[in-house]
C-alpha cells in the first residue's frame, strides 16, 4: 500500500465465526487510493490491494 506509510488496520467484524483461535482474522485497511486486505495471523505479508471503486462493487454484492 504504496500511499499511506502506516495505514490503520481493522479487523473484520465477521472473523472468528465461533472459532476457538481468536488469531483468524481477516483485517482491512482504507487510504485514499487503495483498500489492503491482509490476515492477520501474516501481517508481514503484502496485502491484496483493491481500488475504492472495486472495494464498493465488493460489499455491495455482499449484502
């Protein structure tokens, strides 16, 4: 996430369905031109990077 130096990572409210390791997590970070979704148990690892755009299209199909 090439725009934002320390982004704000927040953890999804639909992680840990009833599991009993509270570490699977999936956790997603918003900056100006990129969304980053990482797990949490490899926060080292490149997140996948989406544009704003490709983000929105995403959750509203979820819902």
């Amino acid at each position: 996430m090439a725009d934002a130096a320390l982004p704000t990572w927040r953890k999804s409210s639909f992680s840990d369905g009833g599991s009993e390791d509270q570490s699977d997590c999936v956790e997603v970070a918003i900056t100006t031109n990129t969304v980053g979704v990482r797990d949490s148990k490899t926060p080292t690892t490149p997140p996948l990077t989406f544009t704003p755009a490709a983000w929105s299209q995403f959750l509203n199909k979820m819902r």
